[in-house]
C-alpha cells in the first residue's frame, strides 16, 4: 500500500465517521462496533 492510498483511505474513513457523528448521532458506528464485538465473541468460541 502507499502513502497516498493509506491517506485516501484515512480521509474517507474520518469523513464517515464524521457524517456518521453529524447526521446520525452515532448510530451506524455503534451498531458496527457491536456487531463486530459480537463477532470477536464468536471467534473466541472456535478458539
């Protein structure tokens, strides 16, 4: 990956979270990060 990738990639991600914070008070972030610690359980079970 270069430079300029991982800069695009950080911005797009900043501006996500930003709209997401602004439009939608945080909604979308909070459902992904508990889907995601859901998933983390799950994989801790095949561990």
């Amino acid at each position: 990956m270069t430079n300029a990738l991982a800069i695009w990639i950080g911005i797009v991600l900043a501006a996500c979270l930003a709209v997401d914070a602004v439009m939608f008070d945080w909604t979308n972030s909070l459902f992904l990060a508990r889907k995601f610690a859901e998933l983390l359980r799950w994989m801790a079970f095949w561990r």
